[in-house]
C-alpha cells in the first residue's frame, strides 16, 4: 500500500507551539496534530502546507524549515508525515475544520495527546527546538 503523503506545520510565535485538535466527527476525533493535509497531484510539501493553513485556518503562512518526518500505519492507510516550521504573516486564526487550537510550550509537547502519526515528530520538533541553532531562532 502505497502512503499517503501529509505535510504539516509547527507555527512558533513568542516561544509557543500551535496545536490543533481533530473534529469530533473525525476518526481521531479529540487527537491533536501539527495542522496540515493531503499533497495534492503536482503539488510540493511547502505549496499543500500553506494553502492548507488558509483553508483550514485562514492565515497566510511563510514555510521555513524542514524539520522532521514520521511514517505511519494506520491499518487502513499508510501516512508519510513531512514537518516544516513556519512563520504566521497575516490573518486571524479562525477553525474551519478543526474542533479547538491551542499554544503550547516546547516542554509540553510530550504531554500531549497526539494523533499516533504526530507522535514522533512533536519529539523531532522538540530535538531541533532545543539545539542551539533554533533556540536563537525560534525561542
């Protein structure tokens, strides 16, 4: 079975992580995820991420960073997670299609309760947060 590919965004604004939990009427409903979606046909990571972001959010977005991925099996489907760090340029946050957002610190990230697929990247985010090169960036 060939993996879906998924690309999603770890937004850091004043040392906080954005979050956001699935729709209650999703098959993960009440998880939380690094926001994103399905790359479509023709489309590169970065361009499916930021017009995900809108649609999803209505923000505009700059895409930075690759920092990590996960692969999946989630029986049904197989997912290939690729994380990018971003920049918020404009727009208010508001929930399109998921049930509540929140900001987190980078020491909560292990406390929370992720979609199985976010698992390992919210720990490679939080490997790359700590090394010295992010935290002059992004912290």
């Amino acid at each position: 079975m060939k993996a879906i590919q998924v690309s999603a965004a770890a937004i850091i604004s004043n040392s906080k992580i954005f979050i956001a939990q699935r729709n209650r009427e999703d098959e993960l409903a009440g998880k939380w995820e690094f926001p994103g979606g399905k790359i479509e046909a023709g489309e590169s990571p970065k361009e499916c991420l930021r017009r995900e972001l809108f649609e999803e959010f209505r923000i505009d977005t700059e895409i930075l960073d690759f920092f990590g991925e996960s692969w999946f099996d989630y029986g049904q489907k197989h997912i290939h997670l690729v994380g990018y760090l971003v920049q918020h340029l404009s727009g208010d946050f508001s929930l399109q299609v998921h049930e509540n957002y929140q900001w987190i610190s980078i020491n909560e990230l292990d406390k929370i309760d992720w979609a199985p697929a976010d698992v390992k990247l919210a720990e490679q985010l939080r490997t790359k947060l700590l090394s010295q090169q992010f935290i002059n960036r992004f912290l």
